[in-house]
C-alpha cells in the first residue's frame, strides 16, 4: 500500500493513450504511433487548461509524442519514465484477441482467468512487470510531491498502479477496465494517504475534484 509519510497532497491523473495504427490488439512492447483517431481521443480527453505541472510519459510512441505535443503546447516538462513501457506480452504481440483464440482456443480466456499463471509464451512475469511500475511510481511520487501530474501511459501500466494503491493482488488487476484515452485520478491527503477520486473520467469531468 501507498504511504504518504511527510508528502505534501499530490494529485496524479492516469491517462491511457488513444487507439494506436492497426486497432485493437496484444501490442505490448510493439512501438505503434497512434491512429488519426487516437490523436482525436486524446485531445478531447483533457481541457483546455489542464492545470498539471508536470508529464510522465511511457517513451513508446503512442504515448510520448502526445505527450511532448501537449508539453509544447502548455508549456510544461515532459519525463520519460523507462518503467511505464507496457508490459511484455511475448508471443501474443501485434496479435488479436481472435487470431489468438484461433490458434489454440481458449487461451485468452484462460489469461483473464490467472493471468500469473496462463502467462502467453515469452512473456513479461506478471510480478516482475507490476514492481517495475511500482518502482517507478514511486520515483514520481518523490519527485514531484505536492503538484498536479499527468502521467500518459498503457492499460496494464494504469492497472499496475491502481492495483498498487488499493491494495488490489496482480492477479485481479485485469478486472479494472482501462479504455482509450480514459483518465484515471489519484490523489494524496494527510489523513488517508493515496486514494482513487475518480476512474475513466472523459474531457467533461476529467478536471473536477
């Protein structure tokens, strides 16, 4: 669980990239830019004057070169964290749910059933990739005690970190349903240390408290 300690209240936003070229898939580590749609959900998800301080940024393309845009465009600081890449998803990648289904049945039904167990061959050990996040996490947390961020990331890195806080074991976190361009919010008072204010806002609530 998420202590707080002497961190002066910090709110931090999780934003998911919009839909990368190709659609849906297992893209994983795959360094796919976002779709012209993906761009349009994007900036529709936050407001005019986002109010953060500061960007994380996954470095994969559908994540970072929104968030650089939207650095410049506001200007503000731009982070690339290594630790927010996507998970790794080994042979699943740049596969869909039905080509996979196709090839041995079952198997995707049986990864959302014990994703510690049903791992797709050659992929990332579900706890190894949820301690590089935390780890992460943690390094933003320090480092920017006290302000408003934007972290711009993937669904399972937003899962890791939301299962992080509320004390949610890996094996359940693929119950959490992250959509494109969704933002999740996280803030920090004295009295209940990291709690979860809101999850997959849209640009009409996404900067309300």
């Amino acid at each position: 669980m998420v202590t707080t300690g002497t961190i002066a209240e910090t709110r931090i936003d999780l934003l998911r990239h919009g839909e990368p070229v190709g659609g849906s898939r297992y893209r994983g580590q795959l360094d796919d830019a976002l779709s012209e749609k993906g761009w349009e959900q994007m900036w529709r998800a936050i407001a005019a004057d986002p109010g953060w301080q500061h960007i994380v940024t996954s470095p994969l393309r559908r994540c970072q070169e929104f968030a650089t845009s939207l650095g410049a465009s506001h200007g503000l600081p731009v982070h690339p964290e290594p630790r927010f890449r996507e998970i790794g998803f080994g042979d699943w990648e740049g596969k869909t749910r039905d080509e996979l289904d196709r090839l041995i049945p079952g198997q995707v039904a049986r990864f959302y059933q014990d994703p510690v167990n049903n791992r797709p061959p050659g992929a990332e050990p579900l706890n190894a990739f949820s301690a590089r996040v935390q780890a992460g996490f943690a390094d933003v947390v320090e480092r920017c005690a006290g302000q408003s961020v934007l972290v711009v990331a993937h669904a399972g890195v937003i899962r890791a970190i939301l299962a992080h806080v509320l004390d949610i074991p890996p094996a359940s976190m693929y119950r959490i349903n992250v959509a494109n361009a969704g933002i999740s919010r996280i803030c920090t008072d004295r009295l209940r240390g990291f709690h979860l204010v809101a999850h997959g806002m849209n640009e009409r609530n996404a900067h309300r408290n």
